[in-house]
C-alpha cells in the first residue's frame, strides 16, 4: 500500500483526489493539507510514502517548501500536481528534489502512473513534457529562457512578477536584500533586458504569472 499525503489548497482538489483514489486497492490517503504549515506537521505523524503538492500552496514558497521537505524527509516522494508552466516548473522541482511533475490538466490515470513509479524509486514527468524540455520550437519562442535561468533565479522572478519588492523577496526566500538585487542583475542579463517592465514581460511569456 502506497501511502500518499495530498497537499493542495483547494479543497474541490483534495476532496476529489480522496474520492478518486478511495477505492484503490495499492494507494491509501493518509491526509491533505491545505497549508505548508499543515503539510510539514501531517509529515510527522502520518509518515506518508509520497506527498502529492501543489506549486503555490500557502505560506511558504513551493519550491523553498520542497527543498525544505526533503532536507528533513529525505525517503518522501514529491509529485508535484500543478497548474504551472509546466516547461518552466518541472525542471526547477526536479533539480529541488521533486521525484516527478503532472499537469492539473492530466488523466488519472496518469496521476496514478506517476505515484506508482515514484513509489518504486523512479522519477516521471510524461513523455510529451519530456520532449518540450529536450527541444525548442523555434528560436524565437520566450519559453528557451527558462532554461538559462537557475531555480533560485525563477523564484526570485515569480515573487518579483507578483509585484513583490525586493525585501518581501528576502524575507519569503530566507535571503538578503543585496542578495536579491544580484538576482535580478543576473535575470536582467540572462533574459537580454535592461529594464524591470521588459523583465516582466518575459516572466508574463514564460507563464510566471
């Protein structure tokens, strides 16, 4: 029995992934969090094989959330569930510890697939995600930046598209406000922009926001 932990702060999600899964002889639901806060307490007590979570669940960003869940939990699975760029956010949480990224708008099936080869060590993410992340469609298309751009340098220019300055970036990164400033000199540099209205419309193209 693979025990799965659902971490969304949807509760049409959560309540519909228990129901989906409710009669599945080889998954059992051992809780949902809607929250960070709740996530890493339920992480404790339920002792989940893997936890299923969604990008932008509260409080704490969700790759800083992820890095931090597998500091402490190092032998839990993350299959990231997410309506996210998938092109942009499934390479920047498998390089912070993910073991496997699916679309919000995939099959269960497929979401069932992905729990299973995660269970069993592996990592997934489809194979049409698969080729996007291998070839560009053209050399004009903004998604080719994404991967010029660390993981850190991607949240810093989600937060930063938000409207966040850069001390609330600091204090929800858990850096400092110099630190952040070099951020966004790099982002400016990688994306061929000199300005903050061109950078976001960058992070506009690659679906940041």
């Amino acid at each position: 029995m693979i025990k799965v932990l659902i971490a969304d702060n949807h509760p049409i999600v959560r309540i519909g992934l228990g129901t989906v899964f409710e009669q599945n002889e080889d998954i059992e639901i051992v809780g949902t969090a809607a929250t960070t806060s709740e996530l890493f307490n339920m992480l404790t007590t339920k002792k989940p094989d893997i936890v299923l979570m969604e990008m932008d669940i509260p409080e704490v960003n969700g790759i800083t959330a992820l890095r931090r869940l597998k500091k402490d939990h190092k032998n839990v699975g993350v299959l990231i569930y997410s309506a996210q760029a998938e092109e942009v956010y499934a390479l920047s949480t498998l390089r912070a510890g993910a073991s496997g990224y699916v679309s919000k708008n995939a099959s269960i099936d497929i979401l069932k697939a992905a729990i299973d080869k995660i269970a069993d060590g592996g990592m997934f993410i489809t194979n049409e995600l698969a080729q996007r992340l291998a070839f560009d469609e053209g050399s004009n298309k903004p998604r080719k930046f994404f991967r010029k751009l660390s993981t850190r340098e991607i949240e810093v220019l989600k937060l930063l598209a938000t409207g966040r300055r850069n001390k609330q970036v600091a204090e929800e990164l858990q850096l400092n406000e110099k630190t952040v400033s070099t951020y966004k000199a790099r982002l400016m540099r990688k994306l061929n922009v000199d300005n903050m209205v061109d950078m976001l419309q960058q992070a506009k193209a690659l679906e940041l926001y």
